[in-house]
C-alpha cells in the first residue's frame, strides 16, 4: 500500500495523581483499547521501499529535508506527489526547527520560529503525517550553558516558560488541523538544559492544553537518564510515539546482547497503555548494503518480541 492509498482508506497523563479526571478516563480507555504497535526507522524517502520489503510499517525523516517548509508551493506539489507515492507512509517527521531559531534566552525571537513551524505542520497534515518530534536541543536550548556563553548561569525555568509559551501559541496557529500533532521530545542532559526527561515534558501538555500537542518517550534517552519506563505509564494516552536506540552507542536494537533485558521494561509500559503509536528506529545503521538489511531484519524481530 503506498502513501495514497493509505490516506485513501485511513477514514495516566503528567505526574502520578495530579492527572484531570478527563486524563484518567482518555488513559484508561486507551489501557482498555490495546492494538498493534508500528515499527519504523528514521531513513530518507529513498529507503522506504527496503523498510518495506523488510517488515516495517512507515519511515520517519526530518522536517526540512522532507516536508521543505522554506521552499516554494510550485517545488512542495512535486515534493508532495513523491511523499504520497512512497512504498509505505511517512508516519512522523523529526528535526522541526532548526538550530538557527532561537525560542528561549534574552535574544528569543518567535515570530520566524511560528511562521517556519506552521508551515511545516500544515504540510505535514496534507501528505498524512501523524507526528512531528519536537525535539529541536539548539533552537530550545536555555543559552549560558551547553549552546550559549559558558560564563552565564542558564535559567532552565526561564526557559521552559518560553519553551511553553512559544508551544500554545504555535497551537493556538494550527487549532484548525485535525490529525497532525506535535510530541515533545525529552533529550539527555548533554543534548539540552531543559525538558530532560517523560514527565518534564508532559507539565508542558498539560499547561497548554491542546490535542496538538502531546508526548514522546525516547527510549535511548529515558535509558540515558535513568527515567523509570513508570514514566510511559503515567504519560498514558498522552504519549503518541516513541523512539529507540542501542544503549551506550545508539545503534540499532539489538546490537547489545542485553538489548531486550534492557528494552523489555519499557515495551511492557507500552503495552499496560495499550500503546497503538509507531516506535522508530532513531539509530546508527551499517553503510554496507547487506549488513544494513540484516541490521533492519535483527532490529524489527527484537523490538517484535517485546512487543
């Protein structure tokens, strides 16, 4: 089925205890509903037919080299043609703005930020997108830290209100779409002075209050973190997909032995919510052709066996 023909027929939260009773409710019925996890791999359109001959149920790719929220309407039609035409669909998109946006610190500046980020969501909606990864470490970045002057003292809560405030009122923006939404992505503490871990992120949903925007759990960085996997479970239907990789070297899954000993806690929290999202591959792959195949082969029968 290519990606026209899949939208052709396509027709618990936060902290423990501090969930609304309406989260409680949208938790349980999503613990109640179960269902089919899907499996993709963050790889250029160019390998989505091998994803496909191998199993996996979508790709996921970045929001500039695929969506192009700076080029032309005349180049996103051609653009767009070959996203719907792909051999499976383009589930979720990562990498939403660039490093050259700047949404926290003194020199913030959001207007550029929200006309980019609109662009791309509106995009995202018309080829069937679901998700894009609000990850972003350089544009959310509190500088005086990790990306600004080392003599500074950062202001992570500084930052994570502007992080917050530029969030509803990008919602605000695309209230009118329907099907495409953002995920908040917590990223290592070496990666970003703010939003680190599951439960941080979700503070953030819950005070914009908006069903675009909602939850990400990447496994490598819960893992990194040591963030509990009662972390998913809390997030409940809030969560709508997830990432993996190899802990310590972030190859595919598994490359470790202990791969599954180490993934299991985490699949089993997906599975207690009932968990129906994609789960991508955000991984190093071999360059060589054949081992690269067989790397996709070993990763999709692990992650099956957890799931």
């Amino acid at each position: 089925m290519n990606r026209r023909e899949f939208l052709m027929t396509a027709a618990a939260a936060g902290l423990a205890g501090c969930a609304t009773s309406g989260e409680k409710k949208c938790c349980a019925k999503a613990g109640a509903c179960g269902g089919k996890i899907l499996f993709g791999a963050c790889r250029p359109l160019k390998d989505a037919a091998t994803l496909k001959a191998h199993g996996y149920d979508f790709f996921e790719t970045s929001v500039a080299g695929i969506l192009k929220p700076t080029c032309s309407e005349e180049e996103w039609k051609k653009q767009k043609e070959l996203i719907l035409n792909a051999p499976i669909p383009l589930r979720s998109c990562n990498g939403f703005l660039p490093g050259t946006f700047r949404i926290t610190g003194p020199k913030a500046d959001f207007a550029p930020a929200l006309d980019y980020a609109e662009k791309a969501l509106r995009r995202a909606e018309e080829v069937g997108v679901k998700t894009i990864v609000f990850g972003s470490g350089g544009a959310r970045n509190v500088p005086g830290d990790i990306c600004g002057d080392r003599n500074q003292r950062p202001k992570p809560e500084d930052g994570v209100a502007q992080y917050t405030k530029f969030c509803r009122l990008l919602c605000k923006r695309v209230e009118d779409l329907k099907t495409v939404q953002m995920v908040i992505e917590p990223l290592r503490p070496n990666e970003s002075n703010i939003l680190n871990y599951v439960w941080q992120g979700m503070q953030v949903v819950r005070d914009v209050n908006s069903p675009r925007l909602q939850e990400l759990a990447d496994i490598f960085h819960m893992i990194c973190g040591r963030e509990c996997a009662r972390s998913i479970v809390e997030a409940g239907c809030h969560l709508k997909h997830c990432h993996i990789a190899c802990k310590g070297t972030r190859q595919f899954p598994g490359t470790r032995p202990d791969d599954a000993e180490i993934f299991k806690p985490y699949f089993d929290a997906l599975k207690q919510i009932g968990y129906t999202g994609g789960v991508s591959c955000e991984c190093g792959w071999p360059k060589e052709k054949a081992e690269f195949e067989k790397a996709l082969d070993t990763a999709l029968a692990l992650m099956k066996s957890l799931a």
